[in-house]
C-alpha cells in the first residue's frame, strides 16, 4: 500500500472492490496542509490504477472528516506563503496558481473514473466542504454538519460546488451566511445522498459502496462522464477559475488583511470566533486602521520577545 503523511489508503478487507481513503491528521480535525490536496490526488490516482477497484469511499479519522485549512498555519501564523503574501502589492497570479492546483487535485475525486463517496461525521468545514462536495456521493451523520464559514470573510469556496449541488437560492443562502447545515438538512435539501444516525454511518455507507462496486468499471466511468460532461457545459471549469480568483482576493483585501491580522495577534480561535458570531466584520478604511493597530501590537510583542530577562 502506499504511504502517505495526510492520509491512508487500501482496499477494504471485506470488500476488496471498496478502496478506504482515510484523511489522517486527527489531532487537527484532519485540517487541510500544504500536502493533503497532493496526497489526495496521489490516492485517486493508485485506486484508479488497480482495476480490483471499483468504488472509492473517503473518510477522516477521529472527531470529524476534515475541519477546512490549517489556521494554525495559514491564519495564525507568521509565514510568508503563496496563499499569505507579506510583500505587498501582493501577487494575485502567485496566489492563484498555488490555489488552482489545490481545486485540481481535490476536483481529481470528481474526474476519478471510478465513483467516489464522501462518507462524513463530525465537521466538513470551509475547505474540507470542498473536498467532501468533490465526491460524487454524499453519506452523512445526521449529527454532522457541513459549510464553508469563511465565506463571511478571508474565503471564497474554489471548487464553486454549492451552486452545482444546490442550485441558486440554496447556494446564495449558505455562502452569504456562512451557516453549516446538519446531515438531515443537506439529506433534505438533495446536498447528501442519504442521512442515518451516526452508529449507522459505516454500514450505510458500505452498502451503497458494496452496491455500486458490482456494476462494471467501465460502465460506472460512462454514466459518471455523462453526468460530469452536464456540469462542464454549465460552465463548471470557468465558475471554479472565478472563485479561485476570488479567493484570493477575500485574503488580500482589506478585510482578509485584518482577520489574518487578528488571527496573529489574538490567536485563530479569537478570530473565527468573532468571524462565526455575526457580529460586523471590520471593512474597508476601518480594516485598514484595526490592521495598522493590531501591526503595532504584533511589532511590540516581537520585539518585547527579543529583550532578554533581566537579571535579578
């Protein structure tokens, strides 16, 4: 079986049709790094090579399926990355082609020739929304909740899915509110292709797996494409390099600016707490006086961090 540092795959003992995906960073509800969206793309990549494979089933391990990027590291922290550009004017190409290659590889489950099925408890926040609504199929807890809550601010959703998956009105509703939905909700609005209790996750899920892997590969990769090929002609691939645009810019703008401000100076948690409690999101010139306010106080703390003890 391969390696992997993000996750994990194989066949499923039982059924050796089923290949596991397995996102694996537990101890940071499965937040998104720099390699997840490449091992993800990997992991397609070697289920589609083995032709005992019919079906793929993704999953996070632990708490929830996956709890959207890093802040620990794109938020909070003090780095200079495509996605978090110091230099400023800040390059928008830069950051674009770094993001469009992570909505590639996580869009590698939606082109995979064989069905993917995002089997999802817990959390599919924000970034790990994307990847859950990357696969075809949709089984959640009914205790699970998914959303892309930094559509309130510093994120627009890249593989633009809720729009294709829901359709206007129920798209505009989630990405202007930043709300997530529960496992009945998305069941009820067509979003999840089934909603069971969460001690029946695993078995609804691996019946729907089991069912789909006795039907011919190349049959499934044919009605797949067929469905796709609906998508493509909506206009999928030029919705998906908008919002990646898009995204970029909601990082860089002067709101993106002063919540990545925040989030240094007072931690990330403070800073999707204030972005997930409704109150106001500071905007424009107001941005750009709390930036300069929370620079001050970030430059008194490093340089406070440099003076050594005194000695007694």
């Amino acid at each position: 079986m391969p390696v992997y540092s993000t996750l994990t795959i194989e066949q499923d003992p039982a059924q050796p049709a089923v290949a596991r995906m397995v996102l694996s960073r537990p101890d940071k509800l499965n937040a998104i790094n720099d390699e997840m969206p490449r091992e993800i793309r990997a992991a397609v990549e070697w289920a589609n090579a083995h032709d005992a494979v019919h079906v793929i089933v993704l999953e996070g391990a632990g708490k929830g399926f996956c709890g959207g990027y890093d802040l620990s590291q794109f938020g909070e922290g003090q780095i200079d990355h495509p996605c978090q550009q110091e230099q400023l004017p800040w390059d928008p190409m830069v950051d674009y082609a770094y993001m469009k290659r992570n909505t590639e590889d996580f869009m590698s489950l939606w082109r995979s020739a064989k069905p993917t099925i995002a089997k999802v408890h817990g959390y599919a926040a924000a970034g790990g929304s994307d990847i859950a609504l990357c696969c075809d199929l949709l089984v959640m807890a009914d205790t699970a909740r998914i959303g892309y809550m930094p559509t309130r601010v510093w994120g627009c959703p890249t593989t633009a899915m809720w729009a294709y998956r829901l359709g206007p009105a129920r798209a505009k509703q989630l990405m202007f509110t930043g709300d997530t939905i529960d496992g009945q909700r998305a069941a009820d609005w067509g979003l999840a292709n089934a909603c069971v209790p969460e001690a029946d996750l695993e078995a609804a899920t691996m019946r729907l797996a089991t069912r789909i892997a006795a039907v011919p590969r190349a049959h499934l990769a044919m009605h797949k494409m067929v469905v796709n090929q609906v998508m493509l002609t909506m206009g999928l691939e030029q919705t998906q390099m908008m919002a990646t645009v898009f995204d970029g810019i909601t990082r860089h703008n002067p709101e993106g600016m002063w919540f990545r401000r925040y989030a240094q100076a007072e931690g990330f948690k403070a800073a999707v707490q204030w972005r997930d409690s409704g109150r106001p999101i500071p905007e424009g010139q107001d941005a750009r006086q709390q930036i300069a306010q929370l620079e001050e106080q970030l430059a008194q703390a490093k340089a406070k961090a440099r003076i050594p003890d005194e000695l007694p």
